[in-house]
C-alpha cells in the first residue's frame, strides 16, 4: 500500500511539472510555415477557386487546415513516437490535449454547416475557425510563453470582427483574406515568439 501512494504521489509530482514548465515540442519553423502557407493560401484562392459558392470556399480551406496541421503538428508527432520517453509523451499528450477540443469542435461545425439547407450559415465559419483556435490557445496558454496570450488575443478579437461584419453591418461575403490574415499573421507571429523564448535561449 505504501509503495502504492509513493507511485502515487510521484505521478502527481510528474503532472504538476508539466503544467509548471513550457513545452518545447512546438517548433517555431512549421508555425512559420504554416503561416506563410495560409497567407499564399488567400492570395492564391482567386485564380484558383471562386468565394461566390460558399461550399468550395470551405472546401478548399479545409484542405489547407489539413496541410497546415501536418506540416504544424508534424515535428512534434514524429517526435512523440521516435525520441520522447514516458514522461515526456504524457505531457505532449497533456499540451495537446488543451488544443484538441477547440479543434474537433471545429471540425463538427464545419461538417454540420456544409452539409446544411442554409448556405448563409457558412458565411459564419471563418469568425468561428478563429473564435475557436484563440480559445484553444488560450487553454494551452500555460505551457507556452506568456507572449501566446497575445496571439490568442489576436485571434479572438479577428472572429469578432468577422461576426461584426455579418452581424452587424450584413456583409455576407467570403473573402480569402478573412481567413488567411488571422491564421497567416498568427502562425507567423506564434512562430517568431516560440523561437525567440524557447529555441534562441536554448541555444544559448
């Protein structure tokens, strides 16, 4: 029994440092280049789909969230399956764990909002990709540097300024950019703050 709680307490111990020091799985370069990649992403649309049917807009935007999550997430999976001890999966799986929810809510209003009568509910989906990813950084805010507050901010207040447009002032159009400025400038500025506060004082 005493070996029990000694076990016992020593997993509590491993769970309250994880959430007492920053994750270093997230890499700043994948971050940048998911970034990039969204903001070429928007450029691009008008030559190669229309945002007049809200379905291909979603559609092709899709595509590149799922570009984006292998290119994002890609590191740190092949890491938690080649070099990361017992240890250090519980806690990728703990830091994870914060984004994951917002991000398979994502994927269910997505689904459910493609497949609906309504097409002007799809208008609604670019504020609610950027609600949601702000509300997942901000659950994972505590193992990252403190400056991701920032960035979920960021996000948080481009879906409000998306809601806005078609709340308020009736705007139901798609644009690219609608979705390429919050998730380029974020991933980009995300990847700059993970460098500058974990991989530049590393090397150090």
């Amino acid at each position: 029994m005493r070996i029990d709680k000694a076990l016992e307490q020593i997993s509590e111990i491993h769970e309250h440092m994880a959430k007492s020091q920053l994750y270093r799985g997230y890499r700043a370069t994948p971050f940048m280049l998911t970034g990039i990649l969204a903001i070429l992403a928007a450029w691009i649309q008008p030559f190669v789909v229309s945002s007049a049917d809200p379905r291909i807009y979603v559609l092709y935007w899709t595509l590149i969230a799922v570009a984006s999550c292998f290119i994002a997430a890609g590191g740190v999976m092949l890491n938690y399956l080649r070099d990361e001890s017992p240890h250090e999966r519980k806690r990728t799986q703990t830091v994870v764990g914060q984004l994951t929810p917002c991000l398979t809510v994502g994927v269910i209003v997505t689904a459910a909002f493609s497949i609906a009568e309504n097409k002007d509910l799809m208008y609604y989906l670019p504020a609610i990709w950027s609600l949601l990813f702000g509300l997942g950084l901000s659950a994972s805010k505590p193992f990252l540097p403190r400056m991701i507050g920032w960035v979920a901010l960021f996000y948080l207040l481009c879906g409000c300024v998306l809601l806005h447009r078609i709340v308020v002032l009736g705007v139901y159009q798609l644009s690219p950019w609608e979705t390429g400025i919050p998730f380029g400038v974020g991933y980009i500025f995300s990847g700059l703050i993970l460098y500058w506060n974990l991989e530049r004082n590393h090397r150090e």
